[in-house]
C-alpha cells in the first residue's frame, strides 16, 4: 500500500507538473492571447495602410515616370528638327556665302579691267593731247 501510495504521490505530482494550472495563470494567459490578436489586428490595419501608401506611391512614381519619358522623347524630336533645321540653314548660308565670294570675284576682276582700260585711255588720251599740242 506505501508502494502504490508513492505512485499515486508521484503521478499526482507529475500531473500537476506538467499540465495543471491555476486559474489565475489560465486568465492570465487568455489575456495575453487576446493582447496579441489585438497587436496582430493592428499590425494587419497598419500594413493594409502601408501597402495600400506604397501603391499609390508606385502609380504616381509610374506617371511620373511615363510623363518624363514623353518630355524627354519631346526634347528629343526638337532637337532632331532644330539641328535639321540648322544644317538646313547652314547650308543655304554656305551656297550664299559661295555665290557672294563669286560676285566679288567677278566683280574684282571687272573693277581690274575697267581700271586696265581707264589707264589705256587716260594714256591714249595724252597722246592725243601730246599730238594736238604739238601741231
């Protein structure tokens, strides 16, 4: 009988050991799950929120991004038709540039003749008066 009283001491005592508890200690615990589903709860609100921010971030930063390549692909054409526009001009300007150095040229040469041909005649024209002169 002292033998199976031992057992019953020891097995009680196990049993308290390992899965009795006060009650006390079981509210306790209840409050602490209940703490943490309420921190839980709010942690899900506040990533909802965070995720629902980060979204709205992510469209805009993709608008933006839409809008600045469409500026950029602007600027691009612009200047595509401005240096088209500038070689266009630049070259006019050098077939003018060409043609005015021709007419100065041609009008060089013409201003070298009539001075070759105004001396010839001042010249003959001396002689002339030599002559008239010496008669």
């Amino acid at each position: 009988m002292r033998q199976r009283t031992s057992l019953l001491l020891v097995l009680a005592s196990s049993l308290a050991i390992q899965g009795c508890y006060l009650n006390s200690r079981g509210l306790e615990l209840e409050q602490r799950v209940i703490a943490v589903e309420a921190w839980q709860e709010e942690f899900r609100l506040t990533f909802a929120e965070e995720r629902e921010n980060l979204t709205e971030l992510a469209l805009q930063a993709e608008q933006n991004i839409t809008e600045l390549e469409e500026a950029l692909n602007q600027a691009q054409d612009f200047l595509s038709r401005t240096n088209a526009d500038l070689g266009v001009r630049v070259d006019g300007l050098e077939g003018q540039l060409s043609e005015l150095r021709g007419r100065l040229e041609e009008s060089s040469f013409q201003s070298a003749q009539l001075r070759q041909e105004l001396e010839l005649l001042r010249q003959d024209m001396e002689i002339q008066i030599s002559n008239l002169l010496a008669d």
